[in-house]
C-alpha cells in the first residue's frame, strides 16, 4: 500500500486570526508548515496554529521565508548563502520556542514562496538551508520540490528528504512548477486536481503541460488553506486517497 503525507501552509496572517479555517483543515491533512513571522504571521498566530496542530496529532514543521510581509514572501531577493544560512537559523529557533513551550516536538522544514523556489534551483542557496537545518537539528526533514536542488542538497548534508508535489499546480516538462505569472499555472477544477495527486502517488509520473509524462516522486502532497473551497478540496482529497488504497500519515512515520 502506497503511504503519503499531506501539507498545508498555516498560521499565514496577523492578530484576530481566522483560526476556524486553520482548524478545519487540520483534520484533513497530516503536517504543518507554520509561518514564522518574515513572510507572515505573528507570535501570538504561531502559539495558537502549533497549539491546534498538537491537539489534532498533526507533525509541525518550519515555514521559513524572505522577509518580504507586503510581498506575501513571494518577490525574489538577491541574497548571499550566508544571508540564507541566517535566515532559516532565526526562523527555525522562533517557531522552536513555540513548540517546545508547548511540549511538542518539530518534524520539518519547508521554505516558502520565493525561497522556496530559488533553493529549487541554485545549489549554493540550497546548500546553506539544508546546512543551517542539520546543524540545529539533523533529524529535521526537509521538505523540497521533488527533483529539485533542495532535495539534493538536503542528502548531501545527511537530511532526511521529503519529496513535495503540489495537487493545484501544472508542472513543466523539465519536472518544475509552472511560474504564477503565466497562464494556466494553476489547476482550478478540484477533480483534475484529485487525479493529478492519484497519478503522482500511484505512478510516480505527472503530465506536464507540453502534453509529456514526467517522473515524479511523491512522499509530501501540498494543498492550500486559504482559497474559497480548501476545506471542501481537502475533504474530497483525503477521501479519494483512501478510496484508490492509498495510506495518509504524517512524514516522520513512514519516511
């Protein structure tokens, strides 16, 4: 039987937080991407989101981002490995005091947005993440877009890898996510959405928009929070994953 984890970025806003939202969606998937206050969020939004992930049973993971809050962290910044280095090392330990006072323990990392991207495909930027990981903690595991220099990386410096895929997301021909800035970079219908993760996890492929059939490792499915109907997608998500035998546990349980 195949086994996937399910992530969702949460804890992405600032003061009255809509926490019902984060808290539905809980229960659908099994691993959290916390903001940590660069690109989004705040310290009273990260106790509340680690709280609702521990009462849920839900693996907590790192969400380090460019510090970029009118950006949403998705506007590329020029930095140095060693300004990346430091980044994810500030982070890390923010999101850390939350979940240690909490009596929890993290499990991943996952860069947002623009960093996210750059670590995808620039070596030196990705090594200095997976190096600023091992060193605060080297049973972290970091998550990264499958096939990508973040994965790569995050080998090198002996990290558990998590392989992500994106359910709403097109894909290239060269395995890399279609840019936002260009149509059809996203999938809008919820049933080619459902398919495309079934295909990924049960056949290790995902048809690019060139029309061609890429090879593709599954271990991390990403969904998001925050569009009109993300509980309703999660819903029917997790259902169809069960109803094609496929198994959904957070990543440190099987990986």
């Amino acid at each position: 039987m195949e086994v996937v984890d399910i992530n969702c970025d949460m804890g992405e806003s600032f003061g009255v937080y809509k926490m019902a939202l984060d808290e539905e969606i809980l229960n659908y998937i099994t691993s959290a991407n916390i903001a940590c206050g660069f690109h989004a969020g705040d310290p009273a939004t990260m106790r509340k989101t680690v709280q609702l992930a521990l009462e849920k049973g839900v693996g907590i993971g790192v969400h380090p981002g460019f510090q970029d809050l009118i950006g949403f962290g998705r506007r590329e910044i020029n930095i140095t490995p060693q300004e990346a280095y430091d980044l994810i090392v500030y982070q890390i330990g923010a999101l850390y005091g939350f979940v240690k006072a909490e009596g929890g323990k993290l499990q991943h990392v996952k860069p947002h947005g623009a960093l996210y991207n750059i670590a995808a495909r620039d070596t030196g930027l990705s090594t200095a993440i997976a190096e600023a990981i091992y060193k605060i903690d080297p049973e972290l595991i970091l998550f990264g877009l499958a096939g990508s220099e973040l994965i790569h990386a995050g080998k090198r410096v002996g990290l558990r890898t998590a392989s992500e895929v994106f359910s709403d997301r097109t894909y290239q021909q060269d395995g890399t996510l279609t840019s936002r800035t260009v149509p059809n970079a996203l999938i809008t219908d919820s049933y080619d959405a459902v398919n495309q993760v079934i295909n990924m996890v049960k056949e290790g492929k995902v048809r690019s928009l060139q029309g061609v059939e890429v090879t593709i490792q599954a271990d991390t499915i990403c969904i998001h929070g925050d569009g009109k109907s993300a509980i309703t997608f999660a819903k029917s998500l997790s259902s169809a994953l069960k109803n094609a035998g496929i198994k959904q546990a957070k990543i440190s349980e099987f990986l």
